[in-house]
C-alpha cells in the first residue's frame, strides 16, 4: 500500500521557518517532520510514499536525493575520483516525487497524483503533524466500514474542521471545515491519516478544490466517510510554539509518535 502525503503548502502560520525552507522540511529533532512522519508508516510496513510537493519542493527533492549518502559511512578517493560506501543505514523507502503545483490547493494535490496510486487503496496525510495512530488498525476499520474515505478523529479544540460522533458512532453524517463558534463533548476533529479509496478522488473537481471542503462533506451526505477514532497522541505544527512543543517532547525522549 502507497501513503500519499501532501507536502507542497506555504506554511504561512509558520513563516518564520517557511520562509526558508517548505514547512514539510522544518526539523524536529534533527530530521524533517515529514521524515517522522513516513517513519510512522514505515513502522506499520508501509514504505512506498508519494510526496505532494509545491511550495520550495526542490528542497524536498534534494533532501531525498542526497538521503542514502548522507545515512552512509563513505570513502571518497579524490585522487582515483572514487567512492566507497561502507555501511548504509538508509530506510527501506521508495519515494516518488511528485511537484503538483505551487498555487494547487489540498484536493487537487490528491487528483494530480492519481496515476501513481492507480486502483489501488491508498493513505493519506498531511506533511505537518504527528501521532502514535495505529495506522494498521485503521486500515483495517477502514475495510470492514466499506466506505470511500476513512479519516482518523481526534479531540482538539478549536481551528480545525469539525464533526459530531456518538460514543458507538463511526460514521459522519456531516463535516464542516473550521465552522465559526465551539464545539461540544462529541465534537471530534480532522486529523489526517486517511485511508482512501482510489473511486473518491472523482469528487475532487479541479486543481483549486479544497479536499476538506465539498469532497468529504459530500462523501458524509452519502454515507462515504467513516471516522476511524484515535484516543492517543496527535499534534500538527501549524506555529512556532507547536514546533517547540514536539522539540521538547523529542529532546527528552517523550515523543509518543516515535513508535520504530
């Protein structure tokens, strides 16, 4: 199974790290919070990605071109212009690079991907969060629920699209992105980590559709969308002070997410 991840936002919340570099390569720890996040599905035996840049993907790019060299211990004889690698400690990785537009918005990321991931059942998520989800029971949820799109619900209050579930409930029957005013103790919210199947993506219109918006709040209207529910760890890193928190969770080796 291939995980997509959507990778190519300006991160403007972030602009003091974004400015530089795309908000997927803002390191935590000493790696890029999208190399935490691929490690997360690697964990669960997936280690075929295909990343959403845009925004500053060269970086991406050139990230992932140089990553086996710089994960080797290596000789180079300048003199004889040779190179001798020694030992690799590279992950086990196939990572399809794939520049979807700088202005493209999250849904018409997912569509200009849709010839590598084919007729196949694929996940999903965002470069710029983190969480110790269990990505293979979700996979299996999402099978038995035999709907179009499988998203992970947690509880977090405020800025994000949220939905209302009962205690038994596994279905969404209505999906707002980021509504104005609070929510309720059922209120539960988009955290990524979808598991998707390859039929959804003939909801998303065009390069300017907002996956979050028309697409899952049409698949809730016909019973397409179902909530995988996570009680654990989940945080984004929408700001600078989402950043300090993981970089203090991770420097004293607390960080949930670290499941490998």
């Amino acid at each position: 199974m291939k995980a997509v991840i959507l990778a190519g936002g300006f991160g403007t919340r972030i602009s003091e790290e974004s400015g530089v570099r795309p908000k997927p390569m803002v390191e935590i720890g000493g790696k890029p919070i999208l190399w935490h996040i691929m490690k997360i599905y690697s964990a669960h035996g997936i280690n075929d990605f295909v990343i959403c840049c845009g925004y500053k993907g060269h970086m991406i790019k050139e990230y992932f071109s140089n990553y086996f060299l710089h994960m080797s211990d290596v000789t180079f004889d300048l003199r004889n212009n040779s190179m001798e690698i020694h030992r690799k400690n590279s992950e086990p990785w196939k990572v399809t690079l794939v520049d979807t537009g700088e202005n493209t918005m999250t849904g018409g990321r997912i569509k200009r991907v849709a010839n590598y991931v084919k007729s196949e059942t694929f996940c999903l998520t965002y470069g710029d969060g983190v969480s110790d989800v269990n990505i293979s029971a979700s996979i299996a949820f999402h099978k038995k629920q035999k709907t179009l799109v499988t998203l992970t619900a947690v509880q977090q209050p405020g800025r994000f699209g949220i939905f209302t579930l009962g205690d038994e409930s596994t279905r969404i029957e209505s999906f707002k992105e980021k509504p104005k005013g609070g929510g309720s103790e059922n209120a539960w919210i988009n955290g990524g980590f979808f598991v998707v199947e390859p039929e959804a993506l003939d909801f998303i219109s065009d390069d300017q559709t907002v996956w979050e918006k028309d697409p899952l709040e049409k698949l809730a209207e016909i019973d397409q969308l179902s909530a995988f529910k996570h009680f654990g760890f989940w945080h984004p890193m929408d700001t600078l002070r989402d950043k300090q928190v993981l970089e203090n969770l991770c420097n004293a080796n607390k960080a949930p997410w670290k499941i490998w």
